[in-house]
C-alpha cells in the first residue's frame, strides 16, 4: 500500500496532483504511515463516515449493473462450450 501511494503521489507522473482531494474508507490498510504520505504530497483526505455502505449509490447500481449482465451471459471457457460455436 506504501508503494501504491508513492507511486500516485509522485509529481512527474502521479495522477494525484496537489490541491487535489482522496476519499477512502476507514479500512486498516490506510494506516498513519499511508495518512502522512498523502498528507505530505499536499493531497486532502477525506475519510468517509463508518458504516455507510450507500454512500455512492450510483457507482453501486452501475457495479451491480454490470456484475448482472456478465453473469447473465455467461462465460464458459471450457472444450466443449468452444466446441458448439
């Protein structure tokens, strides 16, 4: 996770530039160490509040959207599938 963070913080290349926000949830893997890196690149972070699961309710319905067709469809990847087409 440290690296991820130096690698999206980074100022050549990394697609967070200052004055820019981050929002994340309150998971562990965003420990102090992880804080004070975004903190340091002058990015702002906002923690979402705990326990709020429809926060983002159209990114959910647009997951859940997409997660219905694909499995709707069906993928079988196996000789026999291949074999009808």
């Amino acid at each position: 996770m440290m690296q991820i963070t130096r690698n999206v913080t980074m100022e050549e290349w990394g697609f967070l530039s200052r004055g820019q926000y981050l929002m994340h949830d309150r998971d562990r893997k965003y420990c102090p160490a992880f804080q004070q890196l975004i903190d340091a690149a002058g990015i702002t972070r906002v923690p979402l509040p705990a326990r709020s699961p429809n926060l983002n309710v159209y990114a959910e319905c647009w997951v859940r959207s997409v997660k219905r067709n694909v499995s709707h469809r069906g993928s079988c990847l196996g000789k026999r599938h291949s074999a009808m087409r």
